[in-house]
C-alpha cells in the first residue's frame, strides 16, 4: 500500500473507534450517534438520486430522436 493509502486506512480506523467510544458511554448518545448516521445517510442518497436524476436528464435530451419543439 501507499503511504497515501496507509494514512487514509488509519484515519479511518481512528474514526471507527472514536464513533465506538463516543457511542458506548451510554444509550443516549448511541441513539444520537445513529440517529445522526440515519440523517447523514438519507442526505447523501437524497443528494445521489439529485445528481443522478440530473446526469440522466441531460444525456436522456442529448440522444433524443424526436425534433426540438417548435421545429414543424
């Protein structure tokens, strides 16, 4: 591995354990430890689906085979 690719790993790790402590000191912050992961993740599919959804429309205009309005 790269020494690039080793620090990434290794924050990572650090990252993992640091969200593992910080949920373990007792349920509270667990629940608020997921529910912060659940609202993290809902907003980058929301974002992905936006992205996705745009790539789509453009390409989707670009290899249509019917003439632009107002062309008859």
């Amino acid at each position: 591995m790269s020494n690039g690719t080793f620090w990434l790993v290794s924050e990572l790790q650090t990252a993992v354990e640091s969200f593992g402590t910080a949920a373990s000191v007792d349920p509270i912050s667990a629940a608020l430890v997921a529910i912060g992961g659940l609202i993290t993740a809902g907003a980058s599919l929301a974002f992905g689906a936006l992205v996705l959804g745009s790539i789509l429309d453009a390409l989707g205009d670009s290899f249509s085979q019917s003439p632009p309005p107002g062309a008859n």
